[in-house]
C-alpha cells in the first residue's frame, strides 16, 4: 500500500441537515453529536485502513447512524401519520452499478443491511413493504417488532406535529431555542432527516448508502429520495459516490445525486462544482433544502448543504477525523 494510495481512502457521513442553530445547544448537546459522529467514521476508517471495501466501510458506517437514536434512521425513526414507522434504505457500488434497496419496510432492525441483501441476492433493486421483509429475512436480516423504533422524543415530537399537522419541514430544523432544547438541538415537530455514508477504498471503488425514517407524520406508504438510485444515493466509480439529506421531493425532482454524477462525466466538472451547483443552485429552484456528501475517485471530499447546519464529517486512512456541525 503506497502513501499516496493509502492517502486517497476517505469515508465521509452525514446525519442529517436543518436550522441547526448553537443557541439551540448546549456543549453536552454538542458533544453527543461530535462524538458519535467521530465514533462511526473511525468504525468506517478502520475498515478502509485495513484494506476493506468501500462497499463494507458505508454499509458499517450508515448501520451504525441506524443504530444511534440521536439521527432519524432505524432506531428513533419518526412516526408516520397512523404512529407507525416506515423506513427506507438504498446502497450502491459504485465499481459495478450494483444497487439495492428497500422502502416502507416497519420491521427490519437495519435498512441499510437489507438493501445490501436486496443488492446480493436478489435480481432486483428495489423491494417494499412486507415482500420485502420476507426476502430480506431469508438472507439474513434481523426483524424487530415495530416498538424496538421507539423513543420517547420522537412519539412526543409526532403527537406534536399532529396537533400542528406539521410535516414537510427539515429534520433538523430549530423554530425555536425552547422546542429544540426539549430534544435536543432540533425543532422536535419538524423533523425530517437522513443518514448516509460515501466512501473511497484503498483499491479505487467508491459506495455509497443512505437510510432514513422519513418525515415526521408522513402519510403512510411515503417514499421519498433515500431509496432511489440517483436521488439520494449514487455512486460510480467514474463520477463520484453521492448521499443526500433534505427535502426529498426535491432531490427527486432533479435526480440530484445523479446530476452530480452525469455533471462530472459528461461536462468535466469538478466534485466541488458540481455538487456546489446541484445544491446551492439547482435544488433552491424546486425549494430543496438540505445537503449532501460526496467522494470522487481521487479523494476529493465535497460536504455543501443550504441549511444552516447538516451534521457531517470524514476520515482519511492515516489522518485524525474531522467532524462538523455549523456551517
């Protein structure tokens, strides 16, 4: 393994973008949030040093995101209109297009895993609702009963944007130090966020996977950006791996992460512009919000979002990580 090979392996995630505002958290707040951040990329970074997959180092990096009630995917997912959960997941390598993933699913611990699944073993792309629960279980995937979901932030948050019938704002959206201090340090009643993870492994490949509970009080059957190949999750080794967070209507709209992609191979832009034009140009025209992350073959790392905050961070095999909250 070279120095400059080694050099270019980099993971980066995101937990979702908003009005994430520092009046609206206090340094325990902060801390919560950087470390769980920096705790994941490690996870991720440590598989990349050690020679792992692209493919392996998003898979763990976005499982864990699910497995952490602080971001809105799997456990502490938010509650659909009826107080049920929904959750959606896509993954993608970006070596040979493979892709899999799953939407509306309600029992299955770790969407991002069963998207592999779907991506694995499966002729298909994209599976729903219990047939996809069916499948997923036979290659390995842990089901859960819907109240593993659970917390008692996001049921409160939900009943509150019931009485308000809230619902398409950004999950990490702060109306107000006072909601946000209540759950800590978004608006509880408008949330509406997604995790993800991109990454560039020692032998060139990049991946990349996206998982999210939706927005709080959707309707039931909602799919938004997450689990579509080339809204919120692309990745190709001639372009670059993209995840994205916000306002997933919008990010469908304009196929944002594939715009990044086809903008780098087809006009010979730069990661940085591209994915500068798609979110602070291209999605404010369809009042998109939100951001994304996105590593290409050489590993340049872009982060932009046109929120006030997304939190995001990235790993280098052999360098400290760097995690960020603010703008």
């Amino acid at each position: 393994m070279s120095t400059s090979t080694s050099s270019k392996a980099v993971i980066a995630i995101h937990g979702g973008a908003g009005t994430i505002l520092r009046s609206a958290m206090n340094s325990d707040q902060e801390k919560a949030y950087h470390d769980a951040l920096s705790e994941i990329l490690s996870a991720g970074q440590a598989i990349l040093a050690a020679g792992g997959s692209a493919l392996d180092a998003v898979a763990k990096a976005v499982s864990m995101l699910e497995d952490c009630p602080l971001f809105n995917a799997g456990k502490g997912a938010v509650y659909t209109h009826a107080g049920t959960h929904e959750l959606d997941a896509a993954i993608m390598d970006g070596a040979t297009l493979g892709a899999g993933a799953v939407a509306n699913v309600a029992h299955v611990r770790n969407p991002i895993l069963a998207a592999r699944a779907v991506m694995e073993h499966s002729e298909h792309i994209l599976l729903v609702g219990a047939g996809a629960e069916e499948f997923v279980a036979q290659h390995g995937a842990e089901l859960v009963q819907p109240e593993y979901f659970h917390t008692e932030a996001r049921h409160a948050q939900w009943l509150r944007a019931r009485k308000q019938e809230g619902m398409l704002l950004l999950d990490h959206d702060a109306a107000s130090q006072a909601a946000a201090a209540e759950i800590a340090p978004i608006d509880p009643d408008n949330k509406f966020g997604t995790v993800g993870a991109v990454a560039l492994d020692l032998h060139g490949n990049l991946a990349a996977a996206t998982s999210t509970g939706g927005i709080t009080n959707k309707r039931v059957g909602r799919v938004g950006d997450s689990p579509l190949i080339g809204a919120g999750c692309y990745a190709n080794n001639r372009s670059a791996a993209i995840s994205a967070t916000g306002t997933g209507e919008a990010f469908m709209r304009t196929v944002a992460a594939y715009d990044i992609s086809a903008r780098m191979e087809y006009a010979g832009q730069s990661l940085q512009d591209a994915a500068q034009h798609v979110v602070m140009d291209l999605l404010p025209r369809y009042q998109g919000r939100g951001g994304l992350i996105a590593i290409d073959g050489e590993g340049n790392v872009a982060l932009p979002f046109n929120t006030e905050g997304m939190y995001r961070g990235y790993a280098r095999v052999g360098a400290p990580v760097v995690t960020a909250i603010y703008k």
